[in-house]
C-alpha cells in the first residue's frame, strides 16, 4: 500500500502538471491542482490522512537530495551572484524584516494578542524553519504552518501579476521577491516559468529562512516594546 500511495501522489501531479501547461494560469498552478485532486481522493475513498503520510515514505524520503540538488542551478549563476552579493545580501535582510514585520502588524490590527502575534511572525518562511521560530517566540506552530501554505499559495498566485503590475521585469528581481515572501511554493512555480527567476527564488528560500532565524528573537522583541 505504501507504494500505491506514492504512486498516487506521482499521478496526481503529473495531472496537474499537464493541466497546467494547457491552461497557463497561475491560479490552477501544479502545486494547487494536485493538492485539491489529492484532498478529493482522500474525501471520497474515506482514508485517514496518516495513512496517505505514511504510504508517502518513499516520496518523503527523496525531500533532501531534492533540496541538495538546488545547488546546481545556484552553481551554474555563480559568478553573477558574487558580482552582486552585497545587494543579494541587503535584499535578503530587507525582505525577511518587512515579512516579519507585516506579519505581526496585520495580527495587531485584527485585534490579536501576543502568541497571534508570535504565530504570525515567521508566515514567509519555509516550513521547518518557521515551525521552529514561531516555537522559540511563544507562537503556536501548527497555526503558523497553515500561514505558510496560505503566504505560500498567495505569493504562487499573484507574485507575477504584482510584479509584473509595478514594472519589474528582471528574473533575479523576481526570483528574490517571490522566494523571500513565498518560500517553496513560490520557487516552484518560478522553476515552471523561469528557470533563471528560480534559481534566485531557491537562494532567497535558504537565505531567508537563515536570517529570519537568526532576526526573528531580535525583531519580536522590538516589535512588542514598540506596541507595548
């Protein structure tokens, strides 16, 4: 069963991926396609949500050499990131602040107290790295993992038309804004577009994910003097 499972899962994004090529929207993007075909089966066939997890192993287990693998990409734009690594680096900085910041000042302005706050901090993080900042600042972290898949999903939906609304253009530009604010949803779906743009979308997953670590305590704490 295990195998059927991940047979399943291989099927249902490769549905999507032919979809989506046919459609060319963002909104119907490979990841959403599968992930409703998928929470369809689940529904219909009445099986446990664990036991798709568990059946996934396999899948699950190929997660890391995947992400080891983004350093290709990254070495194959190497030299341009060295020419340009002082404003990569002030970009990444900005990008993690301005995520954090808005974060917690949308959870204040709907009347949230301070673990809503905490929770919301890390939204534009990837997911293990979130999981464990919101942990750290006293957010609930299964809440903010739901948070990632909506910042996710919203960054993979409308990053583009944003972007290209107010005139940016360059892939890098794109790549740095879509990874910094959508993590890997965002970067999946600049790998489809452009593989130029999710090469700097994969750099700025990491880099953010770092220095929001590292800023997260930091920033809190400013946050909750400033309002308090």
């Amino acid at each position: 069963m295990m195998y059927l499972y991940s047979l399943l899962t291989i099927l249902a994004f490769s549905i999507a991926v032919w979809i989506n090529k046919r459609v060319r929207s963002l909104i119907f993007n490979s990841f959403v396609i599968s992930l409703l075909l998928l929470i369809a089966f689940l529904l219909i066939s009445g099986q446990p949500y664990a036991d798709y997890y568990a059946g996934n192993q396999p899948l699950n287990l190929l997660l890391s050499p995947v992400v080891v693998a983004l350093a290709l990409p990254l070495y194959q734009q190497l030299p341009q990131i060295k020419h340009y690594w002082r404003l990569i680096l002030l970009v990444i900085i900005v990008a993690s602040v301005s995520a954090m910041i808005s974060g917690t000042v949308l959870a204040l302005c709907l009347g949230g107290d301070l673990e809503i706050m905490a929770t919301m901090l890390p939204k534009s993080v990837t997911t293990p790295i979130a999981v464990e900042i919101a942990n750290n600042v006293g957010g609930v972290p299964a809440v903010t993992a739901v948070l990632i898949v909506v910042a996710g999903l919203t960054g993979s939906i409308l990053g583009y038309p944003i972007l290209r609304l107010v005139g940016v253009k360059r892939s890098e530009a794109i790549g740095l804004a879509i990874g910094s604010a959508s993590h890997a949803l965002g970067t999946a779906v600049c790998m489809e577009r452009d593989p130029k743009a999710g090469v700097y979308s994969s750099m700025a997953l990491v880099l953010c994910g770092i220095s929001s670590s590292l800023l997260a305590p930091l920033v809190f704490k400013l946050l909750v003097a400033i309002v308090y």
